[in-house]
C-alpha cells in the first residue's frame, strides 16, 4: 500500500508550467529521490505536499494512519526557544509517554497520583519503547555534534540551525520522511552517519539531493521531474544516467522526425482550399498530433562554462609556518605549503575545524596570528564563498552580470554578450529580465558563480560550491575544473565532487593539525579505517627507509632550493611512512576484491609520487 499517492498533478505560475498531470506513489519502505533541474518545480512540489502551496489541479494523499516528517531547505525554528525546547516539540508515542511518566511521577511525589496511575504510566513507557527512544536521541544529537542544548536558536550558525531541525524530524520518528536537500552544511562524516542511518531505518522516504554518493547509498528508485513531465528509474545514478540519455536520445529522434513530417503536413493543409469540405478530418488531428511533437522543446543538455583565465606565474601562493587562533581553541598550527601550477586541492574535516578560516587567509581576508602569507602578483582569485553573496532582489538578472562586465572574453579567443554568456548557463533570453527576486535557491546559486567565473580568475576557491546546485549543473561544473588550467581548492561535502576533481587532500585533524594526504576523499577514508581496523605490528618486520639527507656542499643553496629540499625531505620520510603502511595492509590477506583494488591504486599512486620526489631530491641535491 503507497504511503503517498501523487495524481495528475499540475502547477504552473503564469505562463510558467513546472509540472502537468504528473502521477506517481511511494510505497512503505520505499527510499526514492527526486531529481531535476534549479528551478524545474521541485521544492513547489515539496510544498504542495506540506500543504502550503496549493496545486492547479490534482491531488496528494498521505496514508491516515502514518506520521509525516518534512525537513525544508527554508525550515523555520523559533529563534527565541532554547535547542531543548524545540527538540521537547517534538510529537510522538514516546514523547507522549515520557511527558505522561514524568507528570505522573511528579504527582506521584507530591501525593496527588496513586502507585496505580504511575504503574499505567510506566506501562505505557515500556510498550512504546521510550526507554530506547531515550537512547537512540541521545546518539542522533550526539553523531550531529548537538552538544549544548541551553543554546538559544537565534544564536546558532546557520549550519547549527540546520542540525537541529534534521535532529527534531529523525527524533520523532516518522512513518514517511520529505527531505530537501538534508545534506546541505554537514560534514562528510555526518554525511556518512545519516546515509547509513536513513538506509536501515523502517521508514518512508522522498528525497531531494544533489549529492550522488548520498543518493546511491539511500535510496533505490529515482524520480526525474523535467520540462513538466515525470519520469520514473529503478536503478541507481549510473543507472539512471545511461537511461536518461537514451530517453532524450530518442525523445530527440522523434522531434526530428516529427519535425520534417510536420513540414510536409503543413504544406498539404495550406494547399487545400478552405471552402473544400472534403478535408479528411482524421489527416487535420493527425496534423495537430504531429504539430504539437514538432514544437516540443529538446532537452537541455549541456550548459557552457568556457571563461577565460589570466596567465599564472610562476610563484602562486606560499604559506610559511602560519598559525591560527581563536581565544584556548587552535585552528591551525604551523603549517607551510607552496602551491604548483594546476594542482587541485581538496579540504576536509568536521565543522569547526577552521576550514573557511584557511581559505580567507590564503586569501589575505584574514591574518595569520604568525607566520606569513606569500602571493603571487600574477594570481587572480574567483571566491565561491559558503555564505555566497546578497543579490539585490530588484535588479533584474541581467543588470547584476552588466555590473561586472558588457562582454566577457572566452577561452577560445572569442567574447560573448553578456545576455549571451547567460543563455548558455541556462538562462533563456526570456527569463534574463526577471527579477532576481523570482529565482530559485538553486537559480541563484548558479548565478553567484557565474559571477564569480566572469572575472577570469586563475586561481579559484570554491568554499561549498555544490549546495543547492542540481545535478545537471554539477556534472558541467566538474567537467569545467577538470579542464581549468589554474589552481583549484575545493570544500565540499560533496563526496562524489571531491573524488572526482582533487589530486590530494588538506586534512583538519582538530587541534591545529593539517594532514597532507596523498589522494581523494575516498581513499583517505579507506586508509583510515585501515589505520583503525591495522592489528599491532612488531616493529622488525616493517622496514621503513628512511628519506635521504642532505649532505654538506660547498656550493652555497639559494633559499628557495634549501627550503624545496627541506620539504622534499618532509615528504619523502611520510610517502615511505605511508608506502609501508599499504603494503602491511595488503600482506594481511584481505577478501574484500574491491577494497584489495582500492589499495593497490592508492599503493601505485604513492610509489609513483615517492619516484618523482626523490628523483627530485637528487637532482637539487647534485645542483
């Protein structure tokens, strides 16, 4: 029996239809995501079913004797009520038998309740299980880092916000959870927690999410809502990929083909006279089938992000043993990197750990407490920030582009419109006049980059690029830093977007600690688990070669040189470190297939990197 029962829905504002008499159910158990481009109607339809935006036609039935959970993207909490008192509003068996225990033990106490009533109470406690309730709430606020629940709301981050709203909905322990996009300001531990917490628990479930990895481990049906239409995919993302192309593949064929007969048509029905009443009434609907398959819309398949970069010089960005501070907690110890042409970095670790606060000093928007902050006079920062920027809701969407430039110059040599450089980030001609103020989350989002990526950067840092992006838009995105030629550091919580793009990792281990690991977030995941899960090993049977040191020359070393062999000689002693943890972790006789070709990729990457750097260190050695 279906939990929810959607039928021919349809919603449209003014001449915009974002979905006609589309249909479809979600069953008892079922974990299904909902997918669609910024803008295509998604959150409307959220809304429609929280009752709050009412459809043109059709309707939404939720099964009567279910409880029903929304997690919004714009959730709303009491900015006066303390963390526990919002969580105390919470609305279900247990709760209701807890507050019935403690008011009958309270009365109990105070001589107006009978051992009677406090029996029923604690009855009632123990069959609807509030005893383990109690238990499973302290582990989800726990795993969500809540730790002060005195904190009033308004006082919280807008990501502290978040966590509590997702916590008051997991607690209540609905029949039937709609999330929007719930991965949005967490860490990818937390991220990994909740994965695996909603894919085992007994419920119901419609999700919104850009994140692939999320998607796949959650859920095992997807829903795609596009130009109006709905299309179902039992399958998980790759699935779902392959059979959209071939759906819009052959929707493309068929327009084409529809398209030519419509031609054909249309000149048999402007021959024939109008005063003839021998019109074979059959070939004129035929022609109106026909008609309207030929002014169908192709899908939108690509959007071009093809801005120019200006040259990168030779020095980028050096950072020199700089710390940071705020009052007892420490964010970041001495820590010292020199930037390459064209690398791509990744940051991770748990909110709180000073990840934006590394990002605005490499910037030069925040100063070390010690240590310095080197820039190159070539480079040109493009800032994604996480908090993004305030776009005038009364200006039009093509006036905010205007302000940065009339033309913007392309990759290629060529210069585009600035109307031009919109419509290929898919903003039709027709929505450019728009205001701002009728944009979609997502809507916005893709043009906050837009603006971010028209001042021809070299060097771009992206401090949660992916939230409220959708799919489409995230794959474009990819593709375009793949091929940037500039440097790239990336925060996302985006698992997939991370392992795609980044060449290594800083990692923010807590306490000022920053891990240069050699590989993506999936890997780095792999090794430290391996490090958790490795037995003892007696300390003969690992040979660790040290890294070479340096010997004295006559010949004087130029700072630069010196200082490139120290960390050379850094690196080299960590990569062997690392080199030999691998091969232990190989030598133990794992079964798992997948994960003894995880780590022998990881092996071969490391082994190649140890090549090159010492190569490296012999030849400034013998300079």
């Amino acid at each position: 029996m279906n939990h929810l029962s959607v039928n021919n829905l349809s919603k449209a504002f003014g001449t915009k239809t974002l979905f006609s008499n589309i249909s479809f159910g979600v069953g008892a158990g079922e974990k299904v995501a909902l997918v669609a481009r910024n803008g295509s109607g998604k959150t409307t339809l959220f809304k429609i079913l929280r009752g709050i935006e009412i459809a043109d036609s059709g309707e939404t039935v939720f099964r009567k004797d279910i409880r029903v959970a929304f997690l919004d993207q714009d959730f709303v909490l009491s900015e006066d009520f303390t963390v526990q008192q919002v969580l105390d509003t919470a609305d279900n068996p247990c709760t209701r038998a807890i507050h019935a225990y403690e008011k009958a033990l309270q009365a109990h106490e105070e001589g107006n309740e009978t051992l009677h009533g406090l029996d029923d109470a604690l009855e009632a406690m123990n069959a609807s299980q509030a005893w383990e309730y109690q238990k499973t709430m302290s582990e989800i606020l726990g795993r969500l880092e809540i730790k002060d629940l005195t904190q009033r709301i308004g006082a919280l981050s807008g990501g502290q916000k978040k966590r509590v709203a997702l916590a008051l909905v997991l607690i209540n322990k609905p029949d039937f959870v709609v999330m929007d996009e719930p991965t949005n300001h967490l860490d990818l531990e937390m991220i990994g927690w909740l994965a695996h917490y909603l894919s085992n628990a007994q419920l119901s479930l419609l999700l919104v999410t850009h994140d692939r990895y999320f998607l796949d481990e959650v859920c095992d049906r997807i829903l795609e809502l596009d130009n109006g239409e709905l299309f179902e995919y039992k399958g998980d993302f790759e699935y779902y990929l392959t059979k959209k192309a071939e759906r819009e593949m052959a929707f493309a064929s068929e327009t084409d083909k529809a398209r030519n007969l419509f031609k054909r048509e249309l000149e048999w029905v402007r021959r024939m006279p109008k005063a003839r009443g021998t019109k074979s009434k059959s070939r004129l609907d035929a022609f109106e089938e026909i008609k309207a398959k030929a002014l169908r819309k192709k899908p939108v398949v690509h959007i071009e992000m093809s801005v120019k970069s200006e040259r990168l010089g030779s020095k980028i960005l050096e950072l020199h043993k700089v710390t940071k501070a705020f009052g007892a907690k420490k964010l970041i110890d001495p820590f010292s990197y020199t930037f390459i042409p064209g690398e791509k970095i990744g940051i991770a670790g748990k909110n709180g750990t000073g990840k934006t606060t590394l990002l605005r000093m490499m910037l030069g928007m925040e100063e070390p407490d010690s240590g310095k902050v080197v820039r190159g006079d070539t480079v040109v920062f493009g800032y994604y920030s996480q908090a993004g920027i305030k776009l005038d809701n009364d200006k039009r969407i093509i006036e905010v582009i205007k302000e940065i430039a009339e033309f913007i110059p392309l990759a290629n040599g060529t210069s585009l419109s600035a109307s031009q450089l919109l419509t290929r980030f898919n903003f039709a001609p027709d929505v450019q006049y728009s205001y701002v103020s009728k944009l979609s989350g997502g809507e916005r989002r893709r043009l906050y980059l837009l603006t971010v990526l028209v001042r021809n950067p070299n060097f771009l840092v992206l401090d949660e690029p992916t939230n409220d992006l959708d799919i489409l838009t995230l794959q474009t995105l990819e593709e375009f830093l793949l091929e940037f030629k500039g440097c790239v550091i990336i925060v996302s919580h985006d698992r997939y977007f991370m392992d795609k793009l980044v060449d290594h990792l800083f990692v923010l281990e807590g306490d000022g600690v920053i891990k240069d690991f050699p590989g993506n977030y999936s890997e780095y995941r792999i090794w430290k688990q391996a490090q958790k899960d490795e037995p003892t090993v007696v300390e003969e049977k690992v040979e660790v070669v040290e890294a070479p040191k340096a010997v004295p020359v006559v010949k004087k070393r130029s700072y630069k040189v010196q200082r490139e062999l120290e960390e050379l000689e850094d690196r080299i002693a960590e990569l062997e470190k690392m080199k030999a943890d691998y091969e232990a972790q190989l030598a133990a006789g794992i079964a798992d297939y997948a994960e003894i070709s995880r780590l022998s990729d990881a092996l071969k990457n490391i082994t190649d990197e140890l090549d090159a750097k010492s190569m490296r260190w012999l030849e400034l050695e013998e300079s």
